[in-house]
C-alpha cells in the first residue's frame, strides 16, 4: 500500500505527462506561422549594414 505522498506523486506526474505544454500552446495561438510570414514578405525594408 502507497503512502499519500507516494500517491500524490504519481498522480501529479501522470497528469503532467498527459497535458500539453502550455507555452507551446500559447506561442501558437499567439503566433501562428501564417502571421510571421506574411509580416516577412509585407514590410520589406532595406538592410540596416550595407557593405
């Protein structure tokens, strides 16, 4: 038989093992692909250095 703290351990990594990273998630749903790229290829502006 487990002790609470055993219990609440495995309990606690199970469910972190299940979820998704939520800074994963957030960086996508602020920042989707589609966003970045369009911004790119919109605002072309010349180099800063030039050699």
């Amino acid at each position: 038989m487990r002790g609470f703290t055993q219990t609440f351990h495995f309990w606690k990594e199970n469910k972190r093992a299940q979820s998704v990273p939520l800074n994963a998630f957030l960086t996508y749903v602020t920042l989707p692909w589609w966003s970045i790229a369009k911004d790119l290829l919109d605002h072309r502006e010349g180099p800063i250095l030039t050699f």
